[in-house]
C-alpha cells in the first residue's frame, strides 16, 4: 500500500507539472484526478470515493480521488477551475456560489463545465427535544416575531449549504434576515452536539446527519425541505405539506471540469457518469450511507447553477455576511 | 456477556484474523510514514472495505486506526518527526532517549503504554459508553473554551528553559493558527492577497517542517557521523520497561482516564488528550524539570493517552454519530457504508456486530504488542544507515509527507519556511513545542470564545454560569495560580525560619 500512495502522489505531481495539450482522440489515455474540495472523511469526500469507482469502470483508467479542502473548499475550487481542461482533471463539487460574494474565492459557474448533479439532499430544521415548537409553523412565526432572540447554528461557515436554505426559508417567509443571528462552527455534527448542551436554538441540516440524536430522543426535525418525505424519516413532514411553500432547498454534488472542455470529451464524460447513475450498486452505496440520488444532465445542471448563483448573491448581501 | 462471547467467535474465522493481521502491518507502515496520517490511511482503504463482509471490514478498519496512532510513535523517536500530530508532545524527549542509547526503554515504553491505553479505551467502549456519552454530550462552547485554556497551561509543561522564551515561541504558534479565514466571520488574515494562504498554514506540514527541517539544517551545516546507538534485541526492548511502569502506575492511570474522557469530547482529539497528559504527568513528577530532555517519566502518561483517546472518541461516534475528530469521522463511515448505522439503539438492533467490532478493537490493541515490537526492532534499522545517506532520505520524505497530506504544491514551501523558521529558533534556545501547542489549540480557543461571546451577548459571566464550565473554570484558575502562592508560601516561611 505503501507503494500505492507513492505511486499515487507522483502521478498527481506528474499530473500537475506537466502541460499537456488538450488532445482529446484517445481520451481517456492515463489516470485521470478528481478534486474533491473537502477533506478525506466527510460527505463530499464519501460520493466523491464512490463516483471515481464507478468512473474507473465506465472509462478504463484509474480515478484518483484528491481531497483538497483547505480554506472551506476555496483551495479545492480554484484548483478545478485554474487547472488545463484535457479532461485529466474533473472535480466532484458542491454548493458553491457564496464563495465569490463573501470574498472568499474568485470562481463562478462560468469557470466550469457541467457533467451532471448525482446527488441532493434536502435540509431539515432540527430543534432540541425539548423546544416549545412543536411544528415549522410555530418555529418560524416565533422567529419572525422577533428575529435576534434565537441562536442559529451555520454548522460550518454562514455561506454553507445548510445555513443558507434555512435564510431562503425564512427570506421566503419574509423574515428580517439583518436581525437574525447565525453562529458559525465545526460542522453540522458538532453542532447538532452543541444544540442539544443548550448552545443553540435551531441546527438546519441534513436529516440523516442528526438521525442517531432524532433517534435517541434529544433532538427534532420539525421539517424537511424537499419534495416528498425521506423514505428513512417517514414521520418529519416536508415543508409544503406545513407551510404550503413549495421550496426545495438543500446541498447538492455534481461532477464538473474546467471551463473549456473539449466537446468530445465533455461528451464521453456525460454518458459515463449518466451510466455510473444509473448503476443499482452506486444507487444502494449512495443510500446506505444516507446520501439523497437527484440526477440533473449536463445542460439542466448548468443551468440550475446560474441560477443558484443569482439567489445566492442576493442572500449573501441581505444577510450581510 | 452472551453477546460478548458470541462476538468473539465472529471473530475467529481465518479471514477475518488475516485482515486483521493485514490491516494492521499497513496501519503501522502508514502511521510510521510522517505525512501519511490515521485518517488518510482509512480513507484510503474504503474502497477495498466496500468488497468486504462487515465483520472484516468493520474489525480491519479499527485494527488499522490503533495501529497508525501507535506507529506516529516510531519516526518521533527515531527521526524526531511525529508520525501523527498526537505524537508531538513527548517527540522531544523519545528522540533524546534514542540519541542518549536508551531507545530500546523508550520504544518499549511506547507499545506497551500505547497498548495499555487503547485497552483501557476499548474496555470503557464496551462497558460504558452510553452512560459517558450522555455526559459528553454537554459540553457545549463554553466547557470547550475552559478545556483549551487548561490545554494552554500545558505551554509551561512543554517549554523548558527561559519561561519568556516559551511564552515567545506559543504566540509565534497562535499567530501562525490565524492565518486564512477567520473561523467565526470568514474574514481573511494574514493571507497577503495570496491564494494559498487562504487556506491558512497546514497543520501537518507545519509539524513536519519544524521537527525535522532543523535536524537536516544542523547536519548539513555541521556534517559529522555520531556513533549509532547499539541495536536492541526484541527482549531487550521490554527489559525497563516492567519496572519503570511499576514506578509510574499513577501516570498509566492518569493518561488512560485523561484520554478517554478528552478523547469522548466532540472536537478534542488524540493530540490534545496527549498534551493535556504530559502537563499533569510533569506537575506531579519529581523529576519535572528533565521534562523535554529525555526522560522515561514524560512518556508513559502522553503515549497512553492519546491511545486511549481513540476508543473515547468512539463512544459519542457510535451512540450518537457524531465523531470526536476526523479519523472517527471516516471509521463511522465506514459503519455506514456496512449498514451499522451509529445510534442509542445500535446496541439493540445490532448488538452482535457492534460488540463484534468493539472485541475487534480490543484485540487490536493487544495484536498492537507483538505486531509494534516487530515494527519497533525493524525500524531501528534505521538508525543504524549512516547520516549522510539518512538526512536526504529524511528530507525526501518530509516533502512527500506534506504533498501527500495536502495535496497542494504549496504545502512543500509551508513545510521548508517553518523548518527554516524553526532551525533559527532553536538555535537561539527557543523551544518548539509550546508553539506546536499555539497551533493545535488556536483554533479552537478562538472560536469557541467568540462563538460563546456572541451567543452570550457580549455577557463574559456566562462563561462561568454553567456548572460544568465553572468547575473547569476553577480547575484553570487553580493550576495557573496554585505554583505562584505555593512558591510565595515557600517565600514566607524560608524568610520566617532565617
């Protein structure tokens, strides 16, 4: 194994100093890297591992996983979107559209090219067992009332995925977003930890991620907001079956390359990631381990990632992060 | 007890033994390697876990991550490079120990108290771990803020020499944590307008460059062979050791208590649990001042400890979900991906497998005793290569290490400016680990003070109002002003008798 991850690192270096021109006819004709931005061990990282081996099957070459999650993901981004498009660097990537209005990076969904979204999963609004809501309705009235009276946890930074469905939420349900006040963290874990110690009023994240504290009778989920009811939480209501909002908000991962992906490649690419999908051992290896299966082609992913970014910008500035 | 019994027998079936044998040779190569961490050496084989029944994937994911915390033992004290960050608080005095001939006590020291101690962990896994998790369970950031304030007074502990030099070199450590994104408001600091630095300094490449860049430095500015140190025996390896763990049963006692309980604590890992047990080993020992010089006492507690700490940090995973560090993060992943979903009712629904993997990790870390005294008597080898082919070799691997963990062409400078930066310190007697101290618990101090601040509305009694954060309040305040009045005790009275 030792050898393995030798090998691996020089082929990364390789991989990195070399130019290659962006021959396409026989592509793929060496390994070919994965940039996960995120660290080995969490969510991203996960689909990532599961993608590059159902890839390997589909195109013939090895697909290494490279987590980069330095910087919250920035490192990791700007890696896939600077790096040669000859299709020998792809990236597994997630909601990323705060990035550039915070400051934080400077890519947008321009610098990339759609391949597909593999996977969403929707957020659910997690109280402590003990809370006096007893559903959504009562939460978010309460909220409204008087918006800097609660303390919301961002489970990472306050542009992640989870905090800003939440703001979409409550912006929907026209809340004041200046007043309210969210508290950033380790992670959705950690503050899923801290709610239940008394730290925190609501934790939006995913379900599955505060199953085992739902199931120990500490924490809530008062909703969830997708579609449909998760098959494994059947009794937390979807959001529009409370409030009547039809919203469907979440995080989601898609694979991408650089902007400027030659067409063939782009198109190998697309059918091979489409038959990884629809492959039942990556569906049953994505659900076991709790991860939502939403399929977008690459056209319907693009778009939906202009779009994000035009709502996106408009929260981060409301909410003044 | 049935299910104990039951869950043993899982395990005796020749695949399962030979994965286990199999996963733990790796985990120990990957754990010697500096750069390649626990949690990289899990991920890493999650692939190949995926074609596995789950009894043998489940017990040779545990059976590597024991091994690999060990193993960050093995290149601290033969090359004065910490395999694992957890391994950086006693690095200082296993390498001098090795240096000074005396490797073979202080190797044995580290299996058998790493063993111990993961024992110890294992055994309150299986026997306690609902009932501590509850209690784990609320500290919330004002009890996580008192705990890295308590870590902070392990500075002292650590530094040895001028206590101003200390003080210089932790600050020098928390400045260095505070480069890239604030962690409360996602601000930048420190980055210049670079890129890079968004990500602020990488934590591995840090450790690496500053404990092993010096020792290159110093060699190739003054190149001279010192006489290796004779090689020792596998019997050997175990001859002081009985005697000086019969000396130290208190600090056996302390490190294994110390690390399961900061192990638990979501957010406080291995390393911390290390830092935390070297400062309480070094108060109490009569020979605290030989601390950081090589001396068999500053090992047991630390290399116990923070073994320990990897059965605590599965007692929240498996009850709760939620990981105590990164390496937890990826093992309860791999419970997922094996349909042993972590929750208070894991022990209802699946009491057969989670016990199978608990009774697997206590056998890993008794497989850890013979498996580590082989890797231990194998790679004293190394020492034994003469220094002008070792120093490149040292230096060739402290750059693989920090690209491998990073994988950013940035995290080689990161390693060579620190080690530079470092090889200066040393040479003008500043120490080095209250500074690897600063970075391991800048973060969390900040954070977990700012967060609590604004949680509290700027109110700073809160930070006492919790009756579990007070008590950890008046256990810092005790051990930070407990050496001024004894001394100014000591003071009064020697001017009484005079």
């Amino acid at each position: 194994m030792k050898h393995l991850s030798l090998l691996r690192t020089s082929v990364v270096i390789a991989a990195g100093l070399v130019a290659m021109p962006a021959i396409a006819q026989q592509w793929p004709e060496r390994p070919i890297t994965l940039i996960a931005p995120a660290g080995a061990g969490g969510g991203t990282d996960a689909t990532a591992r599961l993608l590059a081996l159902g890839l390997e099957q589909q195109l013939g070459q090895p697909v290494n996983v490279v987590n980069q999650g330095q910087g919250g993901g920035v490192v990791g981004f700007t890696s896939i979107t600077t790096a040669e498009p000859d299709g020998y660097t792809l990236g597994v990537i997630y909601n990323f559209a705060h990035y550039s209005p915070m400051g934080q990076g400077d890519f947008d969904a321009a610098d990339m090219t759609p391949i597909g979204q593999f996977n969403f999963d929707p957020a659910g609004f997690h109280v402590r067992a003990d809370s006096e809501w007893t559903n959504i309705t009562e939460a978010l009235d309460a909220i409204k009332a008087d918006p800097g009276a609660y303390d919301i946890a961002c489970g990472g930074g306050c542009g992640g995925s989870w905090p800003l469905a939440f703001a979409s939420l409550l912006d929907a349900y026209d809340v004041d977003l200046s007043q309210v006040r969210m508290i950033t963290g380790q992670g959705a874990a950690a503050a899923l930890q801290e709610m239940v110690a008394g730290g925190f009023d609501v934790v939006p994240s995913s379900v599955p991620e505060a199953g085992s504290l739902i199931e120990a009778g500490l924490v809530r989920g008062l909703a969830v907001f997708g579609s449909e009811r998760l098959a494994a939480f059947p009794d937390i209501p979807t959001l529009e079956e409370e409030t009547g909002m039809v919203l469907e908000l979440g995080a989601w991962r898609g694979l991408v390359g650089p902007a400027g992906l030659p067409e063939d490649v782009t198109a190998k690419l697309v059918a091979a990631l489409e038959a990884v999908y629809n492959d039942p051992e990556f569906q049953s290896a994505m659900t076991d381990r709790g991860f939502g299966l939403r399929w977008r082609d690459a056209e319907d992913f693009g778009a939906f990632m202009a779009e994000e970014e035009v709502s996106v910008r408009e929260l981060v500035r409301v909410l003044g992060l | 007890m049935e299910v104990i019994g039951q869950a043993f027998l899982e395990l005796l079936s020749p695949q399962v033994l030979l994965i286990m044998l199999g996963a733990g040779v790796y985990g120990l190569t990957m754990g010697a390697i500096p750069g390649l961490s626990a949690s990289m050496a899990v991920a890493l084989v999650i692939p190949i876990a995926f074609f596995l029944d789950p009894v043998p994937a489940l017990a040779g994911v545990v059976t590597l991550a024991a091994m690999a915390i060990f193993a960050g033992d093995l290149p601290g004290a033969l090359l004065r490079i910490p395999g694992t960050p957890a391994s950086a608080a006693y690095v200082d005095d296993s390498y001098l120990m090795v240096r000074r001939g005396q490797g073979g006590l202080a190797l044995g020291l580290c299996v058998i108290c790493s063993a111990i101690g993961g024992v110890v962990g294992a055994l309150v896994l299986m026997g306690a771990a609902p009932a501590i998790a509850r209690i784990a369970l609320q500290f919330s950031s004002y009890e996580k803020f008192w705990l890295a304030c308590l870590g902070l007074t392990a500075a002292v502990a650590v530094s040895g020499g001028k206590w101003y030099k200390g003080g210089i070199s932790l600050m020098l450590g928390l400045a260095i944590a505070q480069v890239g994104l604030d962690p409360v408001s996602g601000q930048m600091r420190l980055t210049f307008g670079s890129r890079e630095l968004v990500g602020g300094l990488a934590f591995i490449p840090v450790l690496i460059g500053m404990f092993a860049i010096p020792e290159v430095l110093r060699y190739a500015l003054a190149p001279r062979e010192i006489a290796p140190p004779p090689i020792q025996a596998l019997g050997n390896l175990l001859a002081g050791v009985g005697s000086t763990l019969r000396r130290l049963k208190g600090d056996l006692v302390q490190g294994s208590a110390v690390g399961v309980v900061i192990g638990a604590i979501p957010g406080a890992g291995a390393d911390i649990a290390a830092y935390i047990s070297y400062a309480i080993s070094k108060r109490f020992s009569k020979v605290g001042d030989q601390y950081g010089k090589g001396v068999p006492d500053a090992l047991v507690a630390p290399t116990t400890s923070n073994n320990a700490a990897v059965g605590g940090a599965m007692i929240p995973a498996t009850v709760f979900g939620i990981p105590g560090d990164s390496l937890t993060a990826i093992i309860i992943g791999v419970f997922f991906l094996k349909g042993l979903n972590p929750g208070p009712t894991i022990f209802i629904e699946n009491p057969l497998l989670i016990n199978t993997v608990f009774m697997a990790f206590l056998i890993a870390n008794i497989l850890m005793v013979p498996l580590g005294l082989f890797a231990t008597s194998v790679f004293q080898r190394m020492i034994r290569v003469p220094r002008y082919m070792l120093m490149p070799a040292v230096l060739a691997f402290c750059i693989i290490g920090a690209f491998a963990v990073e994988n950013t062409h940035f995290a080689i400078v990161t390693m060579l400016v620190l080690g530079l930066v470092a090889f200066v310190m040393e040479k003008h007697q500043y120490p080095l680990a209250p500074a690897i101290l600063g970075l391991v618990l800048g973060p969390m101090l900040e954070e977990t003070f700012l967060n609590s601040l604004i949680r509290a509305r700027g109110n700073i009694f809160a930070f006492v109002e919790r009756p579990l954060s007070m008590g950890l309040a008046a256990l810092t305040l005790v051990i930070c002003v407990a050496p001024v009045a004894m001394f100014v005790w000591r003071k009064a009275r020697g001017a009484r008798s005079a």
